[in-house]
C-alpha cells in the first residue's frame, strides 16, 4: 500500500513539472536598432528560455527584404536557489535590401511564434555618425576638390576608436561610375581628444572618375560591434557585442572633361619622363649586328596597368625583335610612378648612316595645366658593311696565273730525234704510272665505301639532348645543352657566344644567333622574360647542314672523281 501511494507521488510531481515547463515556455525577439541607414548591419535577437533541440529556427522568412547573415547561436543552463532553468539565444545580422518601412516577419519555433517588428529604413545622410560619447567616430578628407578625368583622387579615412571593438569591417566609398580601391598600406596610431585616448587607423583609398560632372562621394562605412558589460547580478557580469554602423562627411567633388585643345591620346599626371640608357647617338654597328636599345618610361600618380604604349616607327630596312615589357610600381618625391621598361634588339640589312626616329608622348601637366610632351630624340648611327673573317675572302682562281704571261719563259726548240723518242717513251711510261695510281686510288675507296656501309654511324648524343631540351621549351636546359653540343663539336670553346666565331653560317645568321644566344641566357636568369626556342632550333639546323656541306666538300677534294 506504501508502495503504490509513492508511486502516485511521483507520477503528480512528473506531470506537474511538465505542465509547469510546458506553461513557462516564452520566446522573445528584438533589434538593436529599428532606424537604420541604407547599408547599415543591425542585430536581431532571439531568446527562449529552454534549451530543447527540437526548436530550429528558419531565417527563409527575412531573406526577401534583408540580407541575410549566418546567425549565432547559445545554450545555457542555471541553477540558481534551487530554481533550474534554461536558456536558449539566436543572434542573426541583418542588412536591409532598400528604404522605407520594413517588416521582420513572425518566426516559428516549434509551436512558439515571435511576434513582427517594424524596422524604419532611410539614405545614408551626407553628414557624420559616431557613437554615443563619442567612443567611434571618423574622418574623411581628399586631396583635391576637382580633378580630370583619368586623373588620380585620394581619399583619406581616419577612424578614431575608443573602446575594445570586435570585427571590424571598413567598406570602401562609393562614387557611380568610378574605379575606387585601397591605396597603400593602412597606418596605426594613438591619439587625444578633448581628454579621451584614441586608437587611430588609417586607410587611403584610389578614386579614378569616369564621368564629367559635380559628384558626391559617400563616406566609407565601419562596421562591426562594441564590447559592451552588463550587470546581470551583484556577482556576475556579461559582455555582449553592440553592433555599430559609422560614416563621416560625404565629400564633394568636380570632375573635368578632356580639354578641348589637348591633342593625342589622353594622360595626365603631375610628372612624366622618357629616356634611354645607353643612348646610341653617334655609334658604329656593323651590318647583322644585333643593336640592343633599353627605353625607360615613368609616369606620376597613374597606375602600372594604365600605362600607354609606345610606337617606334622603324624603317622598313630594319628587322625589329621585342621583348615582353617589364611593368612594375615606386615611389619617389612622395609621388607613386607606373614604371614600363621597354627592351628589344634591331638589326640593319644595310650600311651607311641610320636615323632612328624621335619618340614623342603627348600628356596634360595637372600642375600647370597645360600640355607637354615627353621627347626621345631622334638618334643617328653609323651602320658598316658586315666584318668578313679570313675564309671569307675570294681565292685566286685556278685558270688565273699567279705569273704574268710576260714572265714566262720562251719555249725550247729541240732537233735531236733520238732524243725525242726518248721522251715519247718517258711520257708513255709516266702515263702508265698516272693510271695505276689513280686505279689504285679507286680501289682503296670503294673498300672503305663498303666498310662505311657496314658500320652504323655513332649517335650524337650532344645533338639529341639538345633537340630534347628544345622540343621541352626550358631556357636552363637548352643553356646547358647547347654549350655542351657546342664543346663536343669544337672543344677549345669555352662561352658559348664563340660558337658564333666558329660556325659556318653567314654574318646576318650570325648575328641572329649571337642575339639568340643573349636571350637564351637572359631568360635563365630572369623566367619571366618571353622566349621562344624555334629562331634557335632553326639556327643550330642551319649551322650542322653548313657543316655538313663543308665535309662533303673535304671529301671531294681529298677523293677526286676525275
């Protein structure tokens, strides 16, 4: 009887407590702010007091008028004078999608629905924003208040934060129409205001307008929360993060159009220079000798990918072989230049003296207001006939006497008739001898004819890596393979620039492999240069059939057919 009644007990208290947890299930929902700025984040809240995983919260229902972030989500528990209780909080960010009156829907969890909130969505205003007590405010100013087209804005933002702050975002301003980017590196510091410290960052961004016109830029914006304590009890503390939204003035700003007496293609900057370093004026080349020209452009306050192209011009007489250009980025004089190194070869086909056209580079001067040009002079140069090595210069003929016909001696009359029968008999004789030498000869060639015939001829191995490291297109490779083919077909050759001396090629090819040759060896040491292998596959193919035709010509003088 004692037994059942306990039972009973138990089974009360069980239903009372389900009931009771059942009767005190509540949800709550809440913002922290409902008056934002287009663009503005703000955070909306959720907290149950259970802890069952049975409750999931859709957020499909914001998705139409917000911006949707990954929400958050905490458990707790607490047992606190003898009262056990549970605590479940979503924390969602939000970012309204356009102006006027918006509503958060109701959300469902489980059974439990949370109630609609008003949210009131107006434009961003031109004026600043900063936190109560001034704890985050910002500044923003630009380096001038009307600038070209094309030309170059700065717009320089700095933030002053007094109090710990978690994940900060800075987005960048906006201008329709306009190319904007982070300029330089950010810059830290510390700082006093009206008796407050200050952690100041500080950011650059690049403005580059495509329209004509009076505009107004918008201030970037921070985003990010503030550690804030709350005082939940006499002995316990909680921080939690307080979103803020900040913006300093919006900034006017006139952009000019092109003026209409400016000629050429459009560029302005405060600084542009052209030169070449070594000049040529005045020099001496020879014909198919590679000419090798360095010209340097720089150019103030315009980014490296704008940079404009450069035209030479050449005559038709000489053949021109660029290199990729080198484009890169300094400083100097406080000023950011777009460096662009143009770097390439020309060879004349002819003597006598060369002009080399003027460079001329139109560009509108944002300090005068006027336009320059940046100059290259013309350039003169003496091209001479090609150098002639020593197998080069033309041999007597054969049917050419080497002495005058007048230095002959006269021809000898002779009367003795024995004496004639006797060199009849000595010709006769030498005859002979003439005949069996050159059977002889005849005899000794075929055999060695058939004993070639029988033997393969041996692999040239040097020749094969070097059309193996060709066909891969790898510079270092074909370095070493080509300078060991080299020393395999002349061993006293020590740079690999004497195979030119050595080869049997023409002076134009010459030349053209002396300039492969620098190529091959600058692309070694720097791979980002443009090089192809084909000139010198086709060059090395030149210079072994040359070799070979010299051999083959060896042979027939050594081995006569007649």
């Amino acid at each position: 009887m004692q037994i059942k009644k306990t039972s009973v007990i138990a089974l009360f208290i069980s239903l009372f407590l389900i009931s009771n947890a059942w009767a005190t299930s509540e949800i709550q929902a809440s913002v922290s702010d409902n008056q934002v700025s287009l663009g503005d984040q703000f955070i909306l809240t959720i907290d149950l007091n259970d802890s069952d995983s049975d409750f999931q919260l859709d957020t499909r229902p914001l998705e139409q008028d917000f911006t949707v972030y990954r929400p958050s989500q905490n458990r707790s528990s607490k047992y606190i004078n003898g009262e056990f209780s549970q605590h479940t909080q979503w924390q969602i960010t939000l970012q309204p999608k356009s102006i006027g009156e918006l509503t958060i829907p109701p959300l469902k969890l489980g059974t439990l629905i949370t109630k609609a909130i008003t949210i009131s969505v107006k434009n961003a205003s031109d004026k600043a924003t900063k936190t109560p007590d001034n704890q985050v405010f910002m500044e923003n100013r630009l380096d001038k208040s009307s600038a070209y087209l094309g030309q170059q804005l700065i717009l320089t933002t700095q933030l002053f934060i007094s109090q710990e702050a978690n994940e900060l975002a800075l987005l960048a301003p906006e201008l329709a129409g306009a190319d904007i980017k982070v300029y330089g590196q950010d810059k830290k510091g510390q700082t006093i205001r009206n008796g407050i410290r200050y952690q100041t960052i500080t950011r650059q961004f690049e403005i580059n307008a495509k329209q004509a016109g009076q505009f107004t830029i918008s201030s970037p914006l921070l985003r990010g929360s503030l550690r804030e304590v709350v005082s939940v009890s006499d002995w316990h503390n909680r921080i939690i993060a307080k979103p803020i939204n900040i913006r300093g003035d919006s900034l006017d700003v006139e952009i000019k159009a092109k003026p209409a007496t400016y000629q050429g293609e459009w560029l302005i900057s405060e600084d542009v220079r052209l030169f070449e370093e070594p000049a040529l004026n005045q020099q001496t080349y020879h014909v198919g000798e590679p000419i090798t020209r360095n010209i340097t452009l720089q150019v103030a306050s315009v980014d490296s990918d704008k940079l404009p192209t450069i035209k030479f011009n050449y005559p038709k007489s000489l053949r021109f072989y660029p290199d990729q250009d080198q484009v890169k980025e300094g400083q100097a004089n406080g000023l950011t230049y777009g460096v662009r190194s143009l770097r390439h070869a020309i060879i004349a086909n002819q003597a006598g003296d060369l002009t080399l056209p003027e460079i001329k580079l139109p560009w509108w001067n944002s300090q005068t207001d006027k336009q320059e040009f940046a100059v290259l002079p013309a350039q003169k140069i003496t091209i001479l006939a090609a150098e002639k090595s020593q197998k080069d210069v033309p041999m007597p003929s054969p049917a050419t006497p080497i002495i005058p016909e007048k230095q002959l001696p006269e021809a000898v009359v002779v009367d003795n008739p024995s004496l004639i029968y006797w060199q009849i008999a000595a010709i006769l004789l030498l005859l002979a001898l003439i005949l069996l030498f050159f059977y002889h000869l005849s005899f000794r060639r075929s055999q060695v004819l058939k004993a070639t015939a029988q033997v393969p001829a041996p692999l040239d191995n040097a020749y094969l890596s070097l059309q193996e490291a060709l066909k891969k297109r790898n510079a270092q490779l074909t370095y070493q393979a080509l300078l060991n083919f080299a020393q395999s077909e002349f061993p006293t050759l020590t740079r690999l620039t004497q195979l030119v001396q050595y080869s049997n090629l023409s002076a134009s090819e010459k030349a053209e492999l002396l300039y492969e040759i620098k190529r091959l060896e600058m692309a070694c040491s720097n791979p980002s240069i443009n090089w192809s292998a084909d000139p010198l596959s086709l060059l090395i193919e030149k210079h072994r059939q040359q070799k070979k035709n010299q051999s083959a010509d060896n042979i027939m003088q050594l081995n006569p057919q007649k």
